[in-house]
C-alpha cells in the first residue's frame, strides 16, 4: 500500500513538473528590439584604418561626413575634426544616444547652403583615457595624448587633405569634443595652432590635471584661433568655476577677448543629448555662420 501511495505521488509531482513546462514553452518570449542605424546616406567609415604608433596597438576607424551637396560641386570645405566617433552620428554604435551631427548639418545644408566636412576618430575603448590626456593622472593614468594629437595633425589631416576636397587651412579647420575629448580638443588647438585654428571644448574635463594651467601659460597667447567653452551647471561642482578661470586666464595672457565665448546652461548635465544640443551653436561661433 506504502509503495502505491509513493508511487501516485512521484507521478503527481511529474505531471506537475511537465504541465509548468508545457505552461514555460507556451509563454510569449520578450522581444530583444534591434536598435537601428540612424547615421544619414552621407556618413561612412573609411576603408583605411589607422593604428596609431606609439599610442596603443588599437586599428582605430575614421568615419566621415561629407556635406549633402559635395558629389555634385567642385568647391572646398572647412574641416571639423572630432573624437568618440562611436557617438556623434549612430545611434546603434552611440553610448548613450548620439548627437546627430550629421542631421544638424544636413538641415543646416537645406536652410543655409553652408556645408563642412566632418572627420570623426573612433575612441579605443579602455584605451580612451590614455588618449586623450596629455598628462597622467595619479588615480586614472591615462597622458598620451600628444601622441594622438600629432597623428591627427601630422597624418589623418594629411590624408583627408589629400583625399577630398578641403580649405585646409588653420582657419578653416576647427577640433570639437567634449569632456576628455573637449581636454584634447583644448589641448591639440592651443599646441598646433598653425593646424588647428578653431577649438570647441565642450564640458571640458579640467580637473583631469594641474599641468593644464602650465600648458595653457606657455601656449595660451594665440592672436588667430578661436575657442568656444561649453558647461553646463550640473556637472559637478568644479566644472564651472574651471572653465570660467580658463577663460579669464587665457585673456590676461593676450587671447584676444573677442574670440573666446564661453556659454553656461545652469540645467546642463554631463550627457551626449546636451552636446548635441548645443553643437550647432558651438560652430556657429567657430565658423562665423
């Protein structure tokens, strides 16, 4: 009797056991969405990938918008020279959302006329502290920067230059990112002047290291370049008084006043949607539009 009792049991806790997953099998499994490409008809990766020597043994991709109308024309076109390409025109490659350049000029194509090329480096992923740093820092490491600023000004710029239709002058070619890549944007601008004559440093991370303040006292008075400071009031609790002190320190040392703007958005926070937000106000002072 014992045996036919456990028996009935064994068979019930069975049944129980198919049925939960018959009842697993049948459930609607989530969807995973995809996220999609949003980059335009007019961006693309070069074929060429640059491994930078020195830097680290990264094959860094190059991507590259040209204006809607270049097939078409046979004129020049400013350069903009930007980092983290991952984020500036996919949203499928982005970190955390892209800031649409290649839509922002695109629309300022329809509106206006005016055109540029845009020449973005993709970041080495874990690498990308050691890249755009040009000083170490006791906690984070990172200072090889000026090696990655010379491999933009000494060969990728040679090479677009050579390859595509470009004003390739100082004044015709600006350096843009933001945060580390706006600290490599501030520090490649004021070390190659004569290449870079237009400087967008947007949330700029200053705190990264003391010797900035050296470097911009030895290479600060420029009479020619342009800078565009970005911050926004809820990035932490230094990032305004450093950008404001950057500023002012520049124009004691004879950056002419009129050719730093320094714009502070007291809601701004540290994110790829505010950047985006206010790129095209960045190069409208660059660029004079």
């Amino acid at each position: 009797m014992k045996t036919t009792i456990f028996i009935l049991i064994c068979l019930f806790f069975i049944a129980i056991s198919c049925k939960n997953k018959v009842d697993k099998k049948q459930e609607p499994q989530p969807k995973v969405e995809e996220i999609k490409s949003t980059k335009a008809a007019n961006v693309s990766i070069l074929k060429k990938e640059f491994v930078i020597e020195g830097l680290n043994d990264i094959s860094h991709k190059v991507w590259l918008y040209l204006p809607p109308n270049y097939n078409e024309s046979t004129e020049d076109y400013e350069v903009i020279y930007m980092h983290d390409a991952q984020n500036l025109f996919d949203e499928k490659t982005s970190f955390v959302g892209e800031w649409a350049v290649d839509e922002t000029l695109n629309d300022l194509y329809k509106k206006t006329g005016k055109s540029f090329i845009v020449v973005g480096v993709e970041n080495g992923g874990e690498k990308r502290i050691e890249e755009y740093t040009p000083w170490k820092n006791e906690k984070y490491g990172g200072g090889k920067g000026a090696i990655y600023v010379d491999f933009l000004a000494n060969t990728l710029k040679p090479y677009i230059d050579t390859n595509y239709r470009t004003k390739s002058a100082p004044e015709n070619t600006a350096i843009v990112g933001s945060s580390l890549g706006g600290l490599i944007s501030f520090y490649g601008g004021l070390k190659k002047p004569k290449v870079f004559g237009k400087i967008g440093a947007l949330s700029t991370s200053f705190w990264f290291s003391n010797k900035v303040n050296d470097f911009a006292k030895e290479n600060g008075n420029q009479k020619n370049s342009k800078i565009y400071f970005l911050v926004g009031g809820k990035e932490g609790d230094n990032m305004v008084p450093d950008t404001k002190n950057m500023a002012n320190l520049l124009v004691g040392l004879g950056f002419p006043k009129e050719n730093i703007r320094t714009k502070i958005v007291p809601e701004g926070k540290h994110t790829e949607s505010f950047w985006k937000a206010e790129f095209l106000e960045t190069i409208t002072f660059l660029f004079n539009l």
